[in-house]
C-alpha cells in the first residue's frame, strides 16, 4: 500500500499521544541515527510513501524555546576523523555525500535552520557550524537522499542546549506536541 507522506518522530514523548488520539499514525525511529537510518529505511519500504515528514524537538542556543523551526540542512556534529585529515562533519570516503545534505523549503512561514545530528545530547558548542541539534536527522536525510524520498523536517525548539537541556526538554514536550500537530494539520 502506499502513501504520499509519513510521519516519523523519534520518541512517543514527543508526540504526547495527541497524533494517535487523532488517528495520525506515527512512526517512532528511537533515539541517535543508527535507529533513526533503521526507521526510514523500513518506513520507505512498508509504505511506499514519496515524502518523510519527520517532527520533533531540538534544542538551539541561536533560537527562542518553543519556536517551529524548519530545517534547511543536516550535519553530523559528531563525525570528527580530523586526526586523519578529513573536515569534521565529513564522513571520510562517503564520495556521494558531502558534510551537509540540503532540504528544500516546504513551510514558507517558518524560519530555517541548520541542525546538527549527533549520537550525545548536546550541553555545549557544536563543532560543525549549525544553530539547533538533533540526535536523529541527519540519518533521515541521508536514507531519503539515497533512496529519492524527499524529507521535511520540522523541529520544535525544547531547550537552550545547555547545562539545563535535560530539565528544559522534559517540561516542554506537551507544548511542542500541540505547536507540532497544529503544523501537521496543513500538511494534510
């Protein structure tokens, strides 16, 4: 069966049951890019779907909390081989994609950002240049790129990616779930 768009999140804690409490059928990836690569792959492949929404928090010492934000570019704040010789955020001998993977702008209204994905919850200055930080997205931008499925992101921004992240992004999530299903609700 297949679908124009899928929804996925990385955690049910972002989405506080709402999507499913309307009958939005949500794909939960789990947390850091490995999952999320697993997630899309399958996600694709089940419904044949031509576009990957993917929803979810961010934290960003350049944007307010609670803004939408979407995002223009994925980097990976964690790929550091620069002992070798390679830039950070280049993953060496990867020749089909280069340190950055651009989307294009489906939400006009929206300010854009550069989000950088790592496996570690960032509590300080990123070493690639992004303003927000993700765990998941640049695995999802890379399956859709190789597999021709456009991505669309949109990341809510729960927390200053500081010191208090933790704290900050647990008590944000509800808000960031209602900002992120009202957004849906133009997609569809």
């Amino acid at each position: 069966m297949s679908q124009e768009i899928a929804l996925i999140m990385a955690l049910p804690n972002e989405s506080k049951g709402l999507f499913e409490a309307e009958g939005i059928e949500v794909h939960y990836s789990g947390i850091g890019k490995i999952n999320a690569a697993f997630k899309a792959f399958e996600v694709i492949q089940k419904t044949g779907c031509t576009t990957l929404l993917n929803l979810g928090t961010a934290g960003s010492t350049h944007f307010n909390a609670h803004e939408l934000i979407e995002v223009s570019q994925f980097v990976q704040r964690d790929m550091d081989v620069s002992p070798l010789g390679f830039e950070i955020g280049v993953t060496p001998m990867d020749h089909h994609f280069p340190g950055a993977i651009e989307l294009e702008s489906f939400f006009e209204h929206l300010p854009k950002g550069i989000c950088g994905t790592g496996d570690s919850f960032e509590t300080s200055m990123s070493k690639v240049t992004c303003n927000l930080v993700d765990m998941e997205g640049y695995a999802l931008a890379k399956v859709c790129k190789k597999l021709g499925v456009r991505l669309i992101s949109v990341k809510y921004i729960s927390d200053g990616a500081n010191e208090t992240a933790h704290l900050d992004w647990e008590e944000n999530l509800l808000l960031g779930a209602r900002k992120l299903l009202d957004l849906y609700r133009m997609v569809k």
